[in-house]
C-alpha cells in the first residue's frame, strides 16, 4: 500500500481542532487534535503530521506522530518514521524498522465502533509501555 491519494489534505501550517467524518481518504501534513473517523477510507499521516486523536479508518498509514486510540479495520501500516503513542486495534498491522510503538496492540478488537460519547482523545488514557 502507498501513501492514499486524497481529496482532502490537511496542510503543514493548519491546524484543526475537533471531529473529522467523512468517506474520503484524508491526509493530514499539518495538526489534528479531536476524532478522526474515515468510513472505509485510508488516512495518512505524513511526516510533517501531528495527530492528537481517537481515528478509526478502514486503512491507516502512519509515516509522522498519532497520540491516542487507532482503530483500523483494514491494515494499519507504521512507517519507519512513524512515532505512535496509543493503543492500536488493527485486524492486520505492519511496523518497519524504525518505527515507534508505544502502547498495546489487539487486533480482536479492531472493528468495534467507538463509544457513544465520541471516544475523544484524553492524553491521560494513552498507555505508555
């Protein structure tokens, strides 16, 4: 899989604060603090990109920095310059050499929607290992 070609991209000198749905690939060079949920849609996150979210996406690639709960329920891919700090339910997950991971990965739980209440990023949840 290669970087999604997407309709939408988040530039390096924006920032968005909030929730994100759509049914696009997304990609984000800038920052994204909130909810991202793509329905059978790739995000990437390039390395220039900061993402302080709960994500859930069909596919998820990762070459820069995501804080918080990933759920993909395709594949999720960590480049060599990824840095992911979080859990990752994933039902298949690739890690280059390089990449960071710092958190629990479980791919049973991969397409289990988020709670109710949006699943929101909270820094204090995120599970350092």
């Amino acid at each position: 899989m290669t970087p999604s070609e997407s309709k939408t991209v988040i530039g390096t000198k924006t920032k968005v604060s909030g929730e994100i749905s759509s049914s696009e690939n997304l990609t984000v060079d800038g920052q994204v603090e909130g909810v991202i949920r793509l329905e059978g849609a790739c995000l990437t996150v390039r390395a220039e990109g900061h993402v302080r979210a709960t994500v859930v996406a069909q596919d998820i690639i990762v070459l820069g920095r995501v804080e918080g709960e990933i759920r993909a329920s395709g594949l999720l891919q960590l480049r060599g310059s990824a840095v992911v700090q979080g859990d990752v339910f994933a039902a298949r997950l690739s890690i280059e050499d390089g990449a960071t991971l710092r958190g629990h990965a479980d791919p049973s739980r991969a397409s289990e929607p988020l709670p109710v209440s949006g699943g929101s990023f909270d820094a204090r949840r995120t599970v350092n290992v």
